[in-house]
C-alpha cells in the first residue's frame, strides 16, 4: 500500500509515497506524528508542553524539539510584529500553529534520509510534496472552497514546495488577532500560502490571516512567498507570482 490515512492529532493524515510497498517507511513518518501529538498536545495532560503550562516542569528541563519549536514561535512573533502568538490569555502556550507544520517537515526529511523523494504528506490540509506522483506527474494540490469544501476552487502544482490554507470556516474561531482577541476577523474566510516548505508556509498563513484583509499583502511583501486570498463575499484575490502555480 502506498496510500495510507491516519487519525493523529485530532486530524486525518494521508502519505502518498509512491514504490513504497513492502517498507516499514508508513510506519515511522505516522510515528514522526505520534510523537508530536504526545509532547505538544495541550489537550493531553501528560504531554511536554501540559506538565510545563502546569508548572511540573521548568524551562530548562525542557526538550530539544520544544525549544526548538518555542525559538520558532518566539521568531514568528517578532516577525509579524506580534500576529504571530501562541500564549494564551491565561499565560499558558498552546504551540500547535508551529507543530503541525513542524511534523510535516520533519516527516518530509525522514522519507528524503531514507532515499524516498517522491511523496505527499496532507495532515490536516497542509501539505508537502517532494519529487513526482506515482504517473511521473507533478503532484496536483486542490484548494477547497470554504463554502462547499467538496468543491475545488483551484489546483496548483507546489513543485517540492509546502502548501498551508489557515481559515476559521471548519474549526470556528480559532485563528484571532492576538492584539485584539474579542474582536472577530472580517473579510477573508480562507487564505492559502505556498511556501518553500510547510512549515513557512504554515506559519506565515496563519498570521496573515489574524491580519485580516491585510493578510494578503502582508504575504506579497514576502520573497519565496505567495497566497490565494478568499472572502465571506465569495470573491478572491492572489498575489502576484501565485499564477505561476496554477495549473491551466
């Protein structure tokens, strides 16, 4: 099988790893999500990250991957001058925004360490491809519409890139402005980032969508950067490069 889906962090995740049959390679990238789900979760209260928010454990007793993961969340907030925010207003952290992307990317390595460079890990709809599908094409990504999400609004090629959509149209409100948490976002329902990896584009699509209709030229001014923008009134707006991704 070279096609397998998992329920891990709350979520389905699917590899596509095409002349993988026969390997153990499916089993190890799920448990690269295992393990993830286990130290980062916030609803586990024997994880890493629920012992520190309790205070059973001090920063210096923490983890190699959680410090890795609250240097990228600490980047992120002075980046986007603060858009970017895993506290909570009770003080504890919640870094989910960074760990999904930071497992797929780390899932991603593991398959290019172990000679697999074609591949396409979807945990959650955010993505990351290397290489070709199982035809020798380039792998095909939709970007669902937020109204009807069995609809596909576009099909991009992501080219070994990463692929993020952050929006509140599935979750409810769970992406706010962190300088204004009780205000509701208005105007953009989805915004979707391709980025040179997931784990940028995953991080940067969240803080631009916090930012509301700005989100979109917060992502133009960035290199390597591009997004596809989606508003309640059902128009979009994407940014300029964004075409070269679309399949015609």
């Amino acid at each position: 099988m070279t096609v397998e889906t998992r329920i891990i962090m709350g979520m389905p995740i699917t590899l596509d790893i095409p002349n993988s049959e026969g390997a153990d390679i499916h089993e190890r990238v799920f448990d690269v999500f295992n393990d993830a789900d286990k130290r980062f979760s916030p609803f586990r209260p024997d994880s890493e990250v629920s012992r520190f928010n309790s205070g059973e454990i001090d920063a210096p007793a923490l983890s190699s991957q959680m410090h890795d993961v609250l240097k990228i969340a600490h980047d992120m907030q002075e980046i986007t001058d603060g858009y970017f925010d895993i506290r909570r207003e009770d003080g504890t952290i919640d870094p989910s925004g960074v760990v999904k992307g930071w497992a797929i990317l780390g899932a991603a390595r593991l398959l290019e360490r172990d000679g697999f460079g074609n591949f396409c890990i979807d945990a959650g709809g955010d993505i990351q491809v290397g290489g070709r599908d199982a035809r020798d094409r380039e792998w095909s990504i939709g970007i669902r519409n937020p109204f009807d999400p069995r609809q596909i609004v576009k099909a991009i090629a992501p080219r070994g890139q990463g692929v993020a959509t952050s929006g509140n149209y599935v979750r409810g409100d769970h992406i706010y402005d962190p300088h204004d948490r009780a205000a509701r976002i208005e105007g953009p329902v989805s915004i979707t980032v391709i980025g040179h990896d997931v784990l940028v584009a995953d991080l940067h699509a969240t803080a631009a969508f916090a930012m509301g209709e700005q989100g979109i030229y917060y992502i133009e001014a960035l290199d390597g950067l591009e997004a596809y923008q989606i508003h309640q009134d059902g128009t979009a707006v994407q940014t300029t490069g964004f075409k070269e991704f679309v399949f015609s």
